[in-house]
C-alpha cells in the first residue's frame, strides 16, 4: 500500500481541492489530508480561516477521495509528515514549500524514499479558494 500525504487549510472545499485529492491519489492507495490548524492557517494566510479547523477536518473527511484526514501539527511538522510514513508527498502548484527545502527536511526525519511531487493547477483563474471566498455571497 502506497501512502500519499498533501497539505493544506481546505477552507471550504471547491473543484480545485477535488481535483488537488484526485491528482494526488494517483501516486499511490491512501490518500491521507493533513488540515492545517487555524493558528498556522492565518499565520501563512495572514487572515483567519473562514471555517474553524474541526469544520474543514469533518469537510476532508466527507470527501469520498479522501482516505484519511487529521489536523496538521503546529510546529515539528516533519515528525508529523513521519508518524504516516508517506511514500509521496503531493504539493499543490501553488503552495509556498520549495521541494528541495522539503526534500532536506523529510531526509532529516529519515523520510529518504519518500518523493515529492508538485501537482498542476485546476483552472487557476476559477478554482481557488481566493477567489471563490472573494466571489461568495455574504450571508
């Protein structure tokens, strides 16, 4: 059983995010979602999520591609990315970590088979979670 492991805030779930899991289930059997915590979320977003993160956990969770969801660690993330053991890890097109930065890092951890794949973009200009919140009707 391949493991792939991918990373994110999944602030409310879009084609984008669907298509991000269907790419990534590609590179093995399991697909487990690591669900950043709201504290790392608005540190990297610079905002608050829109949903708390126990709302974007049970969202992942609900999504049929997804085999296993947990909420990300907040801080010592590669001892995170170790306790699953992932064979690939899956990063989005337009995620900030560097693959040779993560590469060093999973090596330190022992994660040395693990490989890194960057994944292409679903309709960028349409389907990201920017603009979708940008787009979205106040409630």
């Amino acid at each position: 059983m391949r493991v792939v492991m991918v990373f994110g805030a999944f602030d409310g779930l879009h084609p984008g995010h669907l298509d991000f899991f269907r790419q990534a289930k590609e590179y093995g059997d399991t697909l487990v979602v690591s669900v950043g915590t709201d504290k790392n979320v608005e540190k990297i977003k610079g905002k608050k999520p829109l949903f708390i993160q126990d709302e974007r956990l049970d969202l992942v969770r609900e999504c049929a591609l997804v085999d296993e969801a947990v909420i990300g660690a907040e801080s010592e993330f590669y001892d995170h990315i170790k306790s699953f053991k992932p064979d690939v890890i899956c990063l989005g097109y337009d995620q900030w970590a560097k693959e040779d930065e993560v590469r060093g890092e999973l090596d330190k951890v022992g994660l040395k088979s693990t490989v890194i794949k960057r994944l292409k973009a679903y309709e960028p200009l349409r389907a990201k979670s920017t603009i979708a919140k940008k787009s979205s009707v106040d409630f």
